[in-house]
C-alpha cells in the first residue's frame, strides 16, 4: 500500500517537471517557409533581414562564417556585394614588415565581428557573452521559434514579487527569465529601404528567417535534391512493376 503510494507521488513528480522546476514560457510557434518538404527562402524578407543584422544586431553581434560573396542568393549583383563589400574594413596582415594593416572589405572576406574575441565582448557586457549569429538556428534547439519568441518576448515590468538584477531585461523565454540583452527590436526600431511596415513582429520574422538561411544556405538545394530524388524512386517502383507484371504473365502462360 505505501509502495504503490510512494509509486504515484514519484510518477506525479518526473511526469510534471513544470510543476516542480522552474517556468518555461511556451515558444510562440511560427509558419517558416524555410520548414517542410517544399522549404525555400524568400529574397525580399531575406533582404530585409540583412537590413535588420546589419543596423542592430552587427552593433554586438559577430557573424564570422558568413562572407559577402554569399549575398548573391539574396538577389545581389557581383558589383553591389563589391561595393558592400568595400563599406567594411578588414585587419589583414602581416604584411612584410611584420606588421598588421587595415584595408576595404572585398567578396571573399568573411562579416566582420565588432569585438575582437569573446574576452573583450564579455568584459564590455560585465560576463553575458553576445554569441556569433551564424550557426545559432541549428545550434539552439526549435531554433527558430525560440529566437522569435525570446525577441519578441521581453516585458517592460518582470511579475510582481520577481527580482530583476541590476542591469538585466525579463524575457520568459531565457534561462532564469532575464537576459543580459537589451531589448534590440521593436516596433519601426529601423526603417526598411523596401517600405515594408517594420512591426516587431515582421522585424523578428524577418531577422529569424535570415539568421537560418545564414545557418543553412544550400536548404533549397538539398530540398529541391529530395524531391527529386523521391520522383526517380517513384518512377523507378512503377517501372520494376509493370516488368515484373510483364514477367510473371509469361510464366503463367
Ligand atoms: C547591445 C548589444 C546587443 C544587440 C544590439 C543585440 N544583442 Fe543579442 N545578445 C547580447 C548579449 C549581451 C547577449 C547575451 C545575453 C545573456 O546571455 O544574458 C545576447 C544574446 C543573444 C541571443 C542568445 C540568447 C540565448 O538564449 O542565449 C540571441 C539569439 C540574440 N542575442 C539575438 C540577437 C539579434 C537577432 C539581434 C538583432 C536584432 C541582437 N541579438 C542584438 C547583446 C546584444
């Protein structure tokens, strides 16, 4: 009797961890065109996610494994990457005195990262560590709705009763509820170059979708690969039917 009690109360306890762990906020699930079997990725929303990395985010965040020739599947021209291209500027070196130098950006060069390893952008955000973008929608888990959810997710009053420290933003969707990072979108945070109405939730969309294609860029190929991959095979099944259909009226016969 006090076995299968003590059964009940242990099954009670893993079944609902909410119950006895902290509160999760529920992720805000969104409708990707990059997802299923027909995944692609649309350039103009590509477009303005860039806009968004670009006038926001680059302030604090690095995109090391994405280089400026890639823009092409943007819907970019040769001569307009050349010319983005040459906005940044690049330490190479050494040259032949030893010495490092600066100099424009140019196609085949990777995003420049704003801090120059993770020591220094540690220091400059008293330990919270603003990670590179490039890889964080496959390395996070249900990537893209947790990075929509968390920018979409701060609230300017944390519930009563919760202590926010110094220096930290109540965000549901972090770890703990609060987050080391400002709030960087919300609603006309930019005006988009294309007119498109920049609300904070085609902000985030927008940003979520770029963030993946930079974390996934060949998706469309290998997508479109798939599919026809499953016609050969569908072709290939009905072709050895009809032969083996062929063959066995022989027998028969
Ligand atoms: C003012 C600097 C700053 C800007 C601008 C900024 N971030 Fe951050 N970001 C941070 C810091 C600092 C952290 C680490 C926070 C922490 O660990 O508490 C962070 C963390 C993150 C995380 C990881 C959250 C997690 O679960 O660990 C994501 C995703 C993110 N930022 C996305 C963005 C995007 C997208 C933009 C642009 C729209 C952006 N950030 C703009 C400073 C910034």
């Amino acid at each position: 009797m006090i076995r299968n009690f003590f059964f009940i109360i242990l099954t009670i306890f893993f079944l609902t961890p909410n119950l006895f762990g902290e509160e999760k906020a529920v992720l805000k699930k969104q409708e990707w065109d990059f997802q299923g079997i027909f995944g692609r990725y649309d350039k103009p929303t590509l477009q303005r996610g860039l806009q968004i990395y670009q006038e926001v985010c680059s302030a604090c965040h690095g995109m090391k494994r994405l280089r400026f020739r890639e823009l092409k599947d943007l819907g970019f021209t040769q001569e307009q990457i050349k010319q983005y291209a040459e906005t940044f500027e690049i330490t190479d070196g050494p040259n032949d005195l030893g010495e490092m130098f600066t100099r424009p950006g140019e196609p085949s060069d990777a995003f420049v990262s704003p801090y120059k390893n993770k020591e220094e952008a540690k220091a400059a955000f008293g330990g919270a560590y603003p990670l590179d973008l490039s890889l964080l929608t496959k390395s996070m888990k249900n990537g893209p709705d947790y990075i929509y959810s968390l920018l979409t997710g701060y609230e300017d009053e944390p519930p009563k009763g919760f202590e926010l420290p110094e220096g930290l933003y109540y965000n549901p969707y972090h770890d703990g509820n609060v987050i080391g990072m400002p709030p960087p979108l919300y609603d006309e945070a930019i005006e988009y170059i294309d007119g498109t109405n920049a609300s904070l939730h085609q902000l985030s969309y927008d940003i979520v979708n770029f963030l993946n294609w930079t974390a996934e860029p060949e998706l469309e190929k290998r997508k479109s690969l798939g599919i026809k991959v499953i016609l050969f095979l569908l072709v290939l099944t009905a072709l050895l039917y009809v032969t083996m259909k062929e063959i066995w009226s022989r027998i028969k016969k």
